[in-house]
C-alpha cells in the first residue's frame, strides 16, 4: 500500500474524522428525557405558610449539571506508553506524552490500569524488536486498544505484527492526540507520510525532569541498504541553531541541569554549519556561567 496520510478502518460504524474535536461538557450529556441516560435534574421546593391559608409560590433552585464523564469523552482516559530503543526514540515518546498530557490524559506505567497502550519501537537492536512484538501480542491478548510508533511501522508498515493496530510515524508524533482519540472510538489510523520535522517546543514529559534530550537532526547521510534506521528516519534533516539555542534557554529556565544533544547522526551536523560544535556547544553555553548544567552528545554515527 502506498503511504497514505489517514486510513481509517471502520469508520462506516460512525465516529467523528481525525482531529475533531467536540466540547467536553457537551459530548455524551443527554437533554432530559424519560430513560435513565437522564443528565439534569431539578429540584423543587414547596413551603407553605401554617399561620394562613394561602400558598407560597413555589421557589425553584437553580439547574444542576451532573458531571459524570462518559468513557467516550476524549482526554478522559490513562494511556501506558513503553519506549524502546535510543535516546532520540525517549524524546519522540517524551514529546508524545507531553501532547496527550495536556489534552487531559491520564499517564500510567501500569499496563494493566491504562484503558490504551502506545509502543514506541526500535528497528535497530533485535532484543528491542522481540520484546516489542511480545508486548503487542500481550496487549492483543488483553484486548487493549493500541497505537505503535517508531522506526518498526515506518520502515516495515506491513509486519504481521501490526496487523489491526494503528500507527504514528516517525515524522507525525505531533498528532499523537488524533490517533489516539480515533484508536478509542474503535478506528484503525496510520500516520506514515513524511513532512518537516516536529516543532521542538511541543509539549513534554520527560522521563527524568533534569535532564532535557534535544534532538539536533533526523536521519543521516550514509545509504547503507542493510540500515533498517535509514529506511525509517531517512535522509538528513536538521534543526537550525537558533532554533536548539531557544529550546535550550527554555528547558534551563524549567529546572533542566543536562542537555542530551541527540540524533541518528549527530557528527553530520558539520555538513550543514562549519564546525558545528562551536556553532550549537559554544552558543549553548553563552550566558549560562553562573548556571549548573551539563551538555553530552549522543548516538554519533559518523564514521568519517
């Protein structure tokens, strides 16, 4: 199949398209009606006066919503999210957290609670990849709605493993939130089409608070055919230096004290900026003298 942006499975059953979004107070809340779905109540008080014979007016008390959320009201639900693989795959799963913590969901590192699983896979280590596809049959098995990312589904989209499931490519996990949400609605959605790199000031949990992994390029300049990473991340792309300088600036103000710069190919920067160390490192550390913090480089594969 060629790639394609949206695929939904399923949708005649009904649902909403990727991306929509309804208010939260008004999906699953019912007009007042005879059944027990009834979703406002009101109450009324009588008094009536002892020491005549004539009636008070009845008085009204004001319209109470029930708040009770529905399973299907989007945000409402805990997600388990497993990470497999480098460096830069923790900081894609950091950036997916981030996203479907600030749309209301719930994070858990209990498989067993979470009402959704997301599998962030490495293509690379063949461990990573066998324990990735035990934890897909198991969560199969538990019949648990699932959403895989990583390099796996964008270099090897037609595994029998992801048979059924719904994807996140390596260049669109800043539509996490949509996957998700059609994943719940029942949907199968894959994500797959190349596009710029994400934004690096998306939303972000990270694993440890201190440390910030800063993804400086994807992908790499070598064309090795046996490279499973070069068919996922493909051709080198980078992040300008203001841009890395910004994110820094921002993420030492959060509390930050070591900054993981990271990448496929973290030595290939100098192709694009002239001694890159002195362009990203040097301009790092401007104007944090009296600030604690450590700068490393990581997964540099430049072999040159």
């Amino acid at each position: 199949m060629e790639d394609i942006e949206d695929i939904l499975l399923g949708i005649e059953n009904g649902g909403a398209p990727p991306g929509f979004r309804l208010p939260l107070m008004t999906v699953g809340l019912n007009k007042s009606s005879d059944n027990n779905n009834t979703m406002l109540q009101q109450k009324k008080k009588k008094k009536k006066k002892t020491n005549k014979n004539i009636n008070e007016e009845e008085e009204e008390e004001p319209l109470t919503t029930i708040t009770s959320l529905s399973p299907q009201i989007p945000g409402t639900q805990t997600i388990y999210i497993k990470t497999f693989g480098c460096s830069h795959n923790q900081s894609d799963s950091e950036y997916m957290a981030g996203q479907l913590s600030t749309f209301g969901y719930a994070l858990s590192d209990k498989p067993e609670e979470a009402d959704l699983w997301l599998i962030n896979t490495c293509t690379v280590k063949s461990p990573s990849q066998s324990a990735m596809d035990t934890l897909i049959s198991k969560c199969k098995n538990a019949r648990k709605p699932l959403v895989v990312a990583g390099c796996v589904p964008q270099g090897s989209r037609d595994l029998k493993e992801l048979e059924g499931v719904s994807i996140v490519g390596v260049q669109q996990i800043d539509r996490v939130v949509e996957v998700v949400e059609e994943t719940l609605k029942g949907h199968e959605v894959r994500l797959l089409n190349r596009k710029t790199l994400p934004a690096l000031d998306l939303p972000k949990v990270r694993k440890n608070k201190f440390i910030e992994i800063l993804p400086i390029n994807v992908g790499c300049l070598g064309a090795c055919t046996y490279c499973k990473t070069k068919h996922a991340r493909g051709h080198l792309g980078s992040y300008n230096v203001e841009s890395l300088v910004e994110r820094v600036k921002t993420v030492v103000a959060d509390g930050v004290k070591e900054i993981w710069l990271s990448s496929e190919d973290t030595g290939a920067y100098v192709c694009y900026y002239v001694t890159w160390t002195l362009h990203i490192v040097k301009k790092i550390c401007v104007g944090y003298t009296d600030t604690r913090y450590t700068c490393r480089i990581h997964m540099d594969t430049n072999t040159n």
